[in-house]
C-alpha cells in the first residue's frame, strides 16, 4: 500500500471483523482496497507518459476519470479537458477517457484528422463487445445503468437500436421488448451490487428467459470496494467516502455504507470538504475512497481526523486486489520505438 503513514500499524487484513470499539475509544476503520482501480491507473499514467512522449497539449475527451484533483493536476502539466472531439485542433492528438466512447466518437476523430489514444478501461470495452455480439445476434439488450453517465452513453452508442437503459429497479415496469424470450441485460460497471441484483430479479420477474452476460458487468474494483464498506460500515457511527460528486462508484460506496449499519455517511472530495459536527456523539469512523481516487487525499482525511483525536487507524482488508492493465497499445508501440513523437502529424 503506497503512502501510507506508520500509524496505519493495525492491518487487521486476516480479520473478517476489526475489534469492537471501547467505550470512549476513537478508532477509524480504514477500507481496503480503497482508491485507485488497475482501469484509472492506467488512464492517468497514459496522459502522463504522452505528456512526456509527444509534448503539451495533450487533449483529452471529458474528464480522463471523475475526480476534480486529478484533472487539475494533469491540466497542470499540460492537459487540454475538451467536451467535445470537434474542439481538438486537425492533427493533435486527444486521449478518450476510462469511461469509454462510442463508435460515433471515434468516426468524428477521424474526421479530424486526430490521432487517438484509447484509455477505455477493458473492463468497459468487454462490456462494448457484448453488446455488439447480443446485438448481431439479434437480442433486446437491457442496459442496468444510471442515465447520462459516460460509460453508459459509450456502451448504448455501440448498438443504439438494439439497447434500452434500465435506470434502477423502479424503472423495470417502464421496459418494452420487441420479443420476451430473446433479452439479455448488460451492466455499467460501477454500480452497486446489491441495487443491480434486485434490478436483475425485477427483469426476471417480467422476462423468466432473461439472459444473463457471461460473466459479472460490475468490475472487480466497485465489486471489493463495496465488500470492504460493508464490513466497516457494520461498525462505524459515520462514514466518509473521499470521492467527487460525479464519480458513480463512490456515490455507490457513501449508499452501500448507509445501508449496511453506517449511521451517517458522507462524500468528500478532500479534507477541506468535511464538517466538525459530524463528529458529534461519534466514536468509530470508517474511512474508504472511491476508484478514482489518489491515497494522497486519503492521507488528508487522516491528517484532519488525527488533529481531532481520531489518531487510531485500524485496516480492514477482506479482499486482496493485484489487478493490472498494460497500456493503451498505440502508446505501448510509440514508448518501445525510438522514434519519438510518431502519433502527432
Ligand atoms: S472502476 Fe472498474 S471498470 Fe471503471 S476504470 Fe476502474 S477497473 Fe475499470
């Protein structure tokens, strides 16, 4: 675990449970894994090694993750954030997002004459392909997502006529398909578990031929991050997630936590953000971060906790995680060549 500070001593990563609290004890339960996931690792190191690679500006389509530190940090170093491919000037090079895009996307780039580096994490493209495979096979694909989020407008783009967007549970009785016995659903990949499940037994209710996707939509970093939250939330008196507004993942760590015994929870992006009446009547805190996250500003949440007399950090690991992507290949190809600069015109 990189950065973390000596007093994180009590790794209880063997434990299912950490120690009851003392009456009176102030302890802070610290999740993991927590913070970056392999797909944004590799997102954010793509836009650094092309900064380093091809020189400023580097474009890069949307936010390359959803966390406002991390944007700001690249743009620093020479990150162009754009929302649209059509503002990236003929012959530069734009960089697309973890969070995917859709064919149409890549067609304007080519149109622009851009050279591209695809930073979908490939999670989200395994998700892309079966899309397209249900979609050449003809099924009414049923897309578990949250509307307008980027992952899902990418996804739907793949096979625009073949997928409805199922927006939670709620939402099943409002689905329409062309024949029952031939649905299959798909997921965005941050969701929570337990709230795509009951979505899931909901479609099935109306569509016992349901088919499910070969394996699990939801990846393994939002799938950990919540088995950790659960497990410090059932002890916690409040929750902080650190995390951005926009980032779903986290969003889905701050209600996992609510539900599963925190008695308050909140999102922060940074130490700044936190409130001293929350810490009233409180003893145990649990402390995650979403998967776009840098330990840096977990670090600070530590920091402001210490200063209060929350000094007691206690790990609580029920999963291990190793996950690792390489890099986009047309970054991969260009860093092994020895002529740099080979993506700009
Ligand atoms: S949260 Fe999961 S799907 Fe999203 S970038 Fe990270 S590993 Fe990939």
């Amino acid at each position: 675990m990189t950065g973390t500070p000596d007093r994180r001593a009590a790794d209880t990563s063997e434990a299912t449970t950490a120690e009851p609290a003392a009456a009176g004890r102030r302890r802070v339960l610290l999740a993991a894994p927590r913070g970056y996931c392999a797909g944004v690792d590799r997102a954010v190191i793509a836009v650094e090694k092309a900064l380093e690679q091809y020189g400023a500006p580097i474009y890069v389509r949307h936010e390359i993750v959803h966390n406002k530190y991390v944007v700001q940090t690249l743009e620093k170093k020479g990150a162009v954030f754009v929302e649209e491919t059509e503002e990236v000037p003929e012959g530069e090079i734009v960089i697309f997002s973890a969070h995917g895009v859709a064919p149409t996307v890549h067609e304007e780039a080519q149109r622009g004459k851009l050279a591209t580096i695809d930073a979908t994490c490939p999670l989200v493209t395994k998700v892309h392909k079966e899309a397209v495979r249900y979609a050449k096979e003809d099924y009414d694909i049923l897309l578990i997502g949250h509307e307008g989020h980027e992952e899902v407008i990418g996804t739907s783009g793949e096979a625009p006529d073949h997928i409805t967007l199922v927006d939670g549970p709620e939402d099943v009785k409002n689905v329409e398909v062309r024949d029952p016995e031939k649905v299959v659903w798909l997921s965005q990949t941050t969701l929570s578990v337990d709230e795509t499940m009951e979505t899931v037994d909901a479609l099935q209710g109306r569509y016992p031929n349901l088919l499910s996707p070969p394996s699990d939509d939801i990846c393994y970093a939002t799938q950990n991050r919540q088995t950790a939250i659960k497990q410090v939330a059932a002890e916690a008196d409040l929750v902080l997630v650190v995390g951005s507004k926009n980032s779903s993942n986290s969003v889905r760590l701050v209600e996992t936590a609510l539900t599963h015994g925190a008695k308050d929870g909140h999102l922060v992006d940074n130490a700044e953000e936190l409130d001293e009446t929350w810490l009233e009547g409180v003893e145990t805190i649990g402390l995650s971060s979403g998967a776009s996250v840098p330990e840096v500003l977990v670090d600070g949440v530590l920091e402001w906790l210490a200063q209060r007399g929350w000094d007691e950090v206690e790990i609580v690991k029920p999963v291990d995680e190793h996950m690792q992507f390489s890099l986009p290949k047309e970054l991969r190809r260009d860093l092994r060549s020895e002529a740099s600069g080979k993506l700009r015109a």
